[in-house]
C-alpha cells in the first residue's frame, strides 16, 4: 500500500497506511488475537498480574504493558494457556521479541543452506 501524504496546517506528515498488521508471525494469529475470547482472559489476566515479571525478577516494580505468550505460539505455545502468559512491560516485550524473531531469522537461514 502506498504511503498517503497529507498537509496539516502546521507540517507535512506522511500517514502510513498497511493493509495487515505485520507484527504477528502467522497470518491466522491475527485473527485469535482479535477475538472475545482472547480480549477477555488477557484483560482478567492483566488485571491479576499488573506487574512487569522481568522487571520484578531484577527486583523492580513496574507497571505491565501487555500479556505476552512465554512459549510463542508459532512455536508451539498454547494461546489460550493461562500457565503460557506473563505481563510484561513494553521494554522487555520489545527486547523478547526481538530475541525471538532474530532465533527464528537464524533457525531459516540454517535450514535453508
């Protein structure tokens, strides 16, 4: 999709508009991700455990930014899992994540030679 630019009366901003959220590994996740079901046991599993589990390993408290999957489900993990989810502020989700797209870019470079 392209890039749609728009002036306001202060800038020029370009807005970005994807048609697919990219952030998921499989297309078909988007679509648990968006569900009731998964939207409900998220919110009541936030609201139990509203504390980054990273953070308050290295004894610091910090407020959770999103429940995230401790076994990726693209891997295996089960989604709807209770024991598969921990709260996670949003440095640490970004540094999980980044440690697991970089595994999954090195596990297909290795099987692709």
């Amino acid at each position: 999709m392209p890039n749609i630019p728009y002036v306001t009366k202060y800038k020029h901003t370009k807005k970005f508009v994807t048609k697919n959220n990219k952030s998921y590994s499989k297309p078909e996740h988007a679509k648990l991700y968006n569900s009731r079901r998964w939207r409900g046991l998220r919110n009541l599993y936030y609201k139990r455990n509203p504390l980054c589990v990273e953070c308050s390993n290295n004894n610091i408290l910090k407020e959770g930014y999103c429940v995230d999957h401790i076994k990726p489900v693209s891997e295996g993990g089960a989604f709807y899992e209770w024991s598969n989810l921990q709260t996670l502020c949003r440095t640490c989700h970004a540094k999980k994540t980044a440690r697991e797209v970089n595994k999954r870019i090195r596990y297909n470079k290795d099987n692709n030679k």
